[in-house]
C-alpha cells in the first residue's frame, strides 16, 4: 500500500483521496485551515464531472443541493433592470441543464464526509518543505513533525505551496487576467427569493456584482468584482482588501450602500485576483499537482471545480493502472487532461467581449474520457 500525501481538502484533495484509498493507496490530506472551510460562491459541475461524482455514488445528494433560482436580472448602475431571465443565469447558464450548481462548502463538507472514515485527515497544518529522493518524499509541517510519503500531490489552489516548494514562484505560472473579486456571505437582507441580481457599472466595464439567496432564502452570497491590473496588497489584511473593494463599488446605486456595509461586518470574507496557472508539466519526481494548484482556469470558465474533479479522478486512474511506476503514471495523466485543461481554461480567455457561447462550454466540458 503506497502512501500519498495531499494538501488542500476542498475540493480536488477529497476527490482524489476517495479513488486513491478505493486504488489502495494510503492518502493522507493535510489542510491549513481547522475544519473544512467554510461559505464561498455557487460553483458548477458539468458534463464529464457529473460523470465522476455518479461513480463516487454522490449524484442523488449533490442533486438534492443544487442551487433553486428562477432566474435573474440584471440592473444598470443606477439599480434599473435592463434585463431579465426566467430561462438561465449568468453564474450557472440554462436553467433546464443537466449540469449542477451547488454552494461551495456544500460540496467541500460532502467530500470530506464521504472520506472521513477511510481518509486521514490532519487539519490546521500545513506543507512547509519537501525532500525527494529515491525511495521517498520527506515532507515537513509547519506544526507536525517530518514525515515520509510515497508520493506527495499539491491540491492547495491557486496559490500552491506544493507547487512553490517543487516548481519555483508562483510568478512563473500565475497569468492575471486583469479582474478582482471578492465573495462573503451575508443574511438576506434584501429578502430575494430564489433569484440572482447581477449590477453591472454604466461606464466602467467590468466593475459590478452579483448577488443570490442561499440556505432556502436564509442568506445572500455576494461576488463583487472590478477590472485592474495586478495590485500592490497584503493578502493577509482582509480590512485593506474591503476597503479597496468599498472604493471600487462605492458610486454604484441600487442596494449597493447596504451589500458594502454588511460586506465590512463579513466575516468569511475572500479577495484574490481573477488568474490561470499556466506550466510546462505538471509533475516532477515524485511531486505531482492537481486542480487549481497545477491547471487554474478562473472562476471565469466557470469550470474549476469540474477540472478539479476530472484531474483527480484520471490521476488516481492512471496511478492504479501504472502499479507504482509513478512516472509513467504522471505522464499518462498529463497526456489526458492536458487537450481538456487547454480547451476549459479558453473558456475564461476567448471570450472577452461577452458571454460563453452555450456551444463553447458543451464542447469543453464532455472534452475528456474517463474511460482508459
């Protein structure tokens, strides 16, 4: 039984961990934050992903926690409709689809619940150095002490640590694409009832927000964003980021004076910029990545967590199959998933002028056989 660290538990590590430990392996995850994370936007599973969580047996349920619009509209600057939709909306696309839109920790507590009791588990730790050598990867903590690992893959996101540690700085890889957002959760003081408001600037391009009800019409979940080139900030001081967000959003009208104030008393508040992680390979030695960490597509695709699940998936299937030749196991899952992640991540890029083709994103996301 070959051992396999992952770091990161939303949703990329959970999912591999499942079909490893289902593989045989012995995976580990190791996660920064004390618990599964909390709060975190509607996130979408199309396509071949819905393919993956039918064989984790996960279907039925992730169906029950779909998403409930009725659809959408969308106000100019000033709060007046200029658009509405009782067919589709914009953070999920055709309401008649097949495709699934589920909160983001529903489906990180889902994950980890279906893995708890085969999986181990090691919460508020994280990767702070990886050794390599023939027979092994010596991985140290930040609070653990060094162990011993098989393998090692960085499911940790955007800004991997694995992917750091084994590949260099996130300057090589990481692509801005010249937009910031912020997400927070809220209570549904603007009492909306199963229906998503997008406010869109009169005069600047790409500066407005988005705004549906959660948890049966019990709370708001709010993504806010503007257009910028990278910004000089403190990651670690979320007050800076909501002030920068306030001064971008605060001459927009509507209900926008009360989302700003309820997003300054948030508390699981998130800001990053809109980005892709771009890189030759994806492996190197015995130190692979997955999702986020290796092949980012933006929340702009709207396909992160479809890739999450898929590269998870054909990592574990190809690390069964290669039977501990890791090597050529990891360069079987770049052959596969590369043609995927390229035609995915141009769903955030060849666009920029409007909306996804319908035909643009039902060619992307079936672009993958989960069969060998």
């Amino acid at each position: 039984m070959r051992s396999v660290l992952i770091s990161g538990a939303s949703i990329a590590g959970p999912a591999l961990a499942y079909w490893l430990h289902r593989h045989g392996f012995a995976p580990t995850v190791v996660e920064r934050a004390p618990a599964p994370r909390p709060g975190g936007q509607a996130i979408d599973i199309r396509g071949v992903a819905l393919d993956v969580v039918e064989r984790m047996g996960l279907l039925e349920r992730v169906r029950e926690m779909r998403t409930r619009m009725r659809g959408m509209s969308v106000l100019d600057g000033d709060g007046n409709e200029v658009f509405r939709s009782t067919e589709m909306t914009l953070s999920s696309g055709r309401l008649d689809s097949d495709d699934i839109e589920v909160l983001r920790d529903d489906l990180t507590s889902l994950l980890y619940e279906h893995t708890r009791d085969d999986v181990e588990y090691v919460f508020g730790d994280s990767v702070t150095g990886l050794t390599q050598d023939e027979h092994g990867v010596r991985v140290e903590f930040a609070n653990a002490e060094p162990r011993t690992f098989d393998l090692v893959v960085g499911a940790d996101g955007l800004h991997s640590a694995v992917r750091r540690l084994a590949f260099g700085p996130e300057s090589e890889f990481l692509r801005h694409l010249g937009t910031y957002i912020a997400i927070f959760g809220t209570d549904n003081i603007l009492d909306l009832d199963n229906w998503q408001i997008w406010v869109r600037h009169n005069t600047r391009e790409g500066v407005g927000y988005a705004v549906y009800p959660a948890r049966d019409n019990t709370e708001l979940r709010v993504t806010l964003g503007f257009r910028s080139e990278p910004l000089d900030y403190d990651y670690r001081d979320v007050d800076q980021q909501k002030r920068i967000m306030a001064e971008q959003l605060a001459d927009l009208g509507w209900e926008t004076p009360r989302l700003l104030a309820a997003m300054h008393d948030s508390t699981g508040f998130f800001f990053d910029a809109m980005a892709q992680i771009h890189m030759d390979r994806w492996s190197t030695g015995r130190v692979t990545l997955v999702g986020d960490a290796g092949y980012c597509p933006s929340p702009l695709s709207g396909q992160g967590t479809s890739l999450a699940l898929v590269g998870a998936y054909v990592l574990a299937d190809e690390l069964r199959a290669a039977a501990g030749d890791h090597e050529s196991a990891f360069q079987r899952y770049e052959e596969r998933m590369r043609p995927f992640v390229t035609l995915n991540q141009a769903l955030a890029t060849d666009y920029p002028q409007g909306e996804t083709p319908e035909e643009a994103t039902a060619h992307a996301k079936n672009a993958i056989s989960l069969d060998r």
